[in-house]
C-alpha cells in the first residue's frame, strides 16, 4: 500500500473516531463488547489506550528512521 493511502486511511480512522467521541454523552459510556472477564471497556480507558498505542508505534518507526539516516532527535 501506498503510503499516501495509508495516510488517507489513518486520516479517515482519526475523523471517524472524533466523531464518536464527540456523539457520546460521557467518558463512562461502555463498549457494546465485553472484555474477556465479562466487563465492558469505558470510553475513557480505550482513549487512553489509543494514546498509548499511538505513542508506542511512533517510537518504534522513530527508531527504525534512526537506525537507517542516523540521526536523532533534540
């Protein structure tokens, strides 16, 4: 895949989750699929979540880019 697809894709992924988010009445509101213990996920816990996970791949492909120019960030 193209890298100017996958951008457009993690754009449309971005605006479709705002607007979730934006459409729910609180944090708490719970997932409409039970975690493997049976509880649902609240919203607050899987925005969290997504910032984690955000955070984590970008420092992954940051240290891949600086394997491969050698440069580092300030």
């Amino acid at each position: 895949m193209e890298p100017e697809e996958l951008r457009r894709r993690y754009s449309e992924a971005c605006a479709r989750s705002r607007e979730v988010v934006a459409a729910t009445a609180s944090l708490d509101e719970l997932s409409v699929e039970k975690r493997r213990n049976g509880h649902h996920f609240d919203l607050r816990w899987v925005l969290l979540h997504m910032i984690e996970e955000t955070a984590r791949h970008a420092g992954h492909a940051d240290l891949i880019r600086e394997s491969i120019d050698g440069t580092t960030g300030d």
